[in-house]
C-alpha cells in the first residue's frame, strides 16, 4: 500500500478534517485508483476507529470526529466514484433506519449507486418506517435500501417491509437490507428481496435483482405494480 494511502488512513483514526482532505486530493494527483482510495485509505481507517472503539482504547466522541473526517473525505471523493457516461440502471430510496445514527457505510452504498448509474434518494439517517413509505410513494423507486448497524436497530427493517406491505406499496419495490449486523439469513427471514455484505457487491445485487424482476431502464414494474393507499 502507497504511503499516501497509510497517511489517509492515520488521518480518518485522528478525526483530522484537514488531513482527510488533504490527503485524499493528494492520492488522487498521485493517480491512486479511486476505489483503492476509499478502501485501503478511508475504509481501512475506519476499521482500525472500530477496533480501538471496541477495545476501549477510544471513546464515543473520537469516534464521531472519526466519523465527520471519513464523510467529508467521502464527500471529496464521489465525483471520482462516478464513472462518466454510465447507463440509468434505475432510482433508489436509501435510509439508515430509525433509531440508528451510523451514516458512513450508508453514505458508501449512496455514492457507489450513483457512480453506478442510479439516481439515490437519500433520506439521511433516523428514518422511520412512514418516511421510507412516503418516499417510495413519491418516488416510485426500484429499489428501496434500508441500512442498519445496530443490532438494536435491526428489528426496524421487518417493520418498515411490514409497513411498506399495509401501505400497498411492498409488491413495486425490491427491499435491499445492509449493514454490518445484516445477514442473508435474516434477510430472507424477514421478506427482504437483497442483502448485500458491502456496498460494491450491493449495487451488483440490485443491478441483478432488476434484471430478475423486469424492472428498472423503463421496462415498467413488477408485476402488480404500484397500487398504494394513502399512509
Ligand atoms: Co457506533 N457502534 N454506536 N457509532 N460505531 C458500532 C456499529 C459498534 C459495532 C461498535 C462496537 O461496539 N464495536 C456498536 C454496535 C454493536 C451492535 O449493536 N452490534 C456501536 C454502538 C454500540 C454505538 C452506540 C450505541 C454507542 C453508545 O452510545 N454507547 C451509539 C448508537 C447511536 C445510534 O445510532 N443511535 C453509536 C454511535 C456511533 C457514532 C455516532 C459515534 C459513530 C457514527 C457516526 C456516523 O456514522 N456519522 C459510530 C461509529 C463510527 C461506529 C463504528 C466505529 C464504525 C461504523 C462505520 O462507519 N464503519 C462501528 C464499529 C465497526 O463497524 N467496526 C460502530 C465503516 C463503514 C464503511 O462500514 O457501516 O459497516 P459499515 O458499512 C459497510 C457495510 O456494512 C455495508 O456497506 C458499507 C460499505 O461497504 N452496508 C450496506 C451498510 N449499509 C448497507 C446497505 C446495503 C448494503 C450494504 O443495502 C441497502
């Protein structure tokens, strides 16, 4: 690995905004690969927060200054995460869900959809279940992603399918589940049409998943469509 990417990575485990920012625009004139930069730089940063964090070496508040420095270095580094000219794969409603502040891997998943060819609508973090229905309703997206990583938190993903299914919207949208505590078994388990381990392998899933299901590049919804009641 670079030295410039080691640099990156010390300056996500510091929190220092600067440094992040400094050193993502320096690895990108150095000609680093952009997904590298984000994987052995930022990702790899974040890692070590989260073992620090679990081994009580740091605290809540480092974290979250780690946190800060990582999403405005990610915010540097999208417009290079985007390939130019690729295909409309389709729209995507995306939400880190209620009860749960994590952004990072959910800002990720945003930046490689749209790199992919995927309009996000991203709804932040703390989204209710009612909030993800409204924006499927509004938007009418392929698909809908719901981010969770809090084991806490996980049991807000049944209530927002289940929420989707008593609004009428359930059968025009294909639900991805993510997030470190997700598994596919508990994706299936609870009706989620996807679950992806990261964010590279999801947008494959999802690319995957409209093909499957007839939907997405204007090939119209799945069967049954969009029926909806008012929430
Ligand atoms: Co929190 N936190 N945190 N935290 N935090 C974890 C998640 C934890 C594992 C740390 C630990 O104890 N070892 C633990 C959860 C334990 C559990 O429930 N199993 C934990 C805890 C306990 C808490 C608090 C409860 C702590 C407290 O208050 N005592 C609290 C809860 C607040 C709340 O949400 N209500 C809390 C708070 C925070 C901060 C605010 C300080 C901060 C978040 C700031 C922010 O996000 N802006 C924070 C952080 C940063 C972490 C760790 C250190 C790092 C998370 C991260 O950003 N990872 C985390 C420890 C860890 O993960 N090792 C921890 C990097 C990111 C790139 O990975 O988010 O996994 P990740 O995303 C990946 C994949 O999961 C996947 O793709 C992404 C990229 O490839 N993915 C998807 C994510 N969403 C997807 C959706 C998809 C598909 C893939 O489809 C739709």
């Amino acid at each position: 690995m670079g030295d410039e990417l080691i640099r990156l990575a010390g300056a996500v485990q510091r929190g220092d905004v600067p440094g992040v920012q400094e050193w993502v625009r320096r690895c990108l004139e150095s000609g680093f690969n952009p997904g590298d930069i984000l994987q052995d730089g930022l990702v790899t940063g974040m890692s070590v927060v989260g073992r620090r964090f679990k081994n009580d070496e740091i605290f809540l508040p480092e974290v979250m200054i780690a946190a800060r420095a990582m999403n405005r270095g990610l915010e540097i580094l999208d417009p290079y995460l985007r390939g130019g000219g690729v295909q409309y794969q389709g729209k995507m409603v995306l939400g880190t869900v209620r009860g749960d502040l994590h952004d990072v891997g959910k800002n990720i998943v945003s930046i490689l959809f749209r790199g992919a060819g995927f309009e996000v609508i991203d709804l932040g973090i703390d989204v209710s279940e009612e909030r993800f229905v409204e924006a499927v309703r509004d938007h009418r997206p392929e698909i809908l992603g719901l981010s969770a990583l809090l084991t806490m938190t996980l049991g807000a993903m049944p209530s927002t399918i289940q929420t989707l299914e008593r609004a009428g919207y359930r059968d025009g949208v294909i639900v991805m589940v993510g997030g470190a505590p997700v598994t596919e078994g508990f994706a299936r388990e609870i009706g989620a049409d996807g679950y992806a381990p990261d964010a590279g392998s999801a947008v494959e899933k999802a690319k995957e998943l409209i093909g499957r299901m007839g939907k997405g590049k204007g090939e119209g919804r799945r069967e049954g469509g969009y029926g909806g009641d008012d929430l």
